[in-house]
C-alpha cells in the first residue's frame, strides 16, 4: 500500500484500500498527517522515557534492600525482571554479602555477629 499526497493538504497523505464485508464491496481511505505523527513519536518517546526511569529507580531501590539469604534476593530480582517492560538484565545479578551485627553503633571487639545478610 503506498500513500499518496492529498492536493490541497501539504502534510496530508492517503491510500485506498479496497474491501469486501458481506458481499458488500468497499472502499477505504486511510489518511495520515506527518505533523500529527511527529508528535505523537515524540509522545510515545517521552512516555517510554518516563517508564523506563521509573524501572531503574526500581531496580536502584532492590539494589539497596537487605534480604536474609541470596535466594530471596534472586527472587526479588527475578519479579522485577518478570514486572519491568523496558529495562531486561541478560546477566546473572551479582549478590554480596554485608555483616550484620546485633546491636546498635560500632560493633565491639569480640564481634557479636548476628547473621550474615545478602544486601
């Protein structure tokens, strides 16, 4: 289908395309005007734009939760992964480990280790 240049209109362009719907035949016409699709691109830019910060926003926030084994964070990324449309990881996430100790301030000498805490 190959639009042509509407005569009158300098940003118009149209195509007919025939058809049939119950026995009936028809004609079609199909109009595009280049101005409105270049604001609609950059609409559709911007609100992918939009998207796409807010996913990484999300991903920063993950990247800064505490989980008490690796598997639950694995877990987590794996949902966002599974809830995000324009930001993908090809890569295995890398997971660390953070100690975590039971009180409060600077830990004393002898350690008092709780638990060791992926985050």
């Amino acid at each position: 289908m190959s639009l042509e240049p509407v005569e009158g209109y300098e940003d118009y362009y149209s195509a007919e395309v025939p058809s049939c719907y119950g026995d009936v035949k028809q004609r079609w016409f199909l109009f595009l005007n280049k101005k409105c699709r270049l604001v609609e691109q950059k609409t559709l830019t911007r609100k992918m734009q939009k998207q796409s910060l807010k996913e990484a926003r999300d991903l920063e926030k993950l990247g800064k939760k505490v989980f008490l084994c690796r598997d639950d964070a694995l877990e987590a990324f794996t949902l966002w992964q599974k809830q995000s449309k324009r930001c993908q990881s090809a890569t295995e996430p890398e997971v660390t480990g953070k100690p975590c100790y039971s009180g409060k301030g600077r830990p004393s000498p002898d350690g008092s280790l709780r638990i060791l805490c992926a985050g």
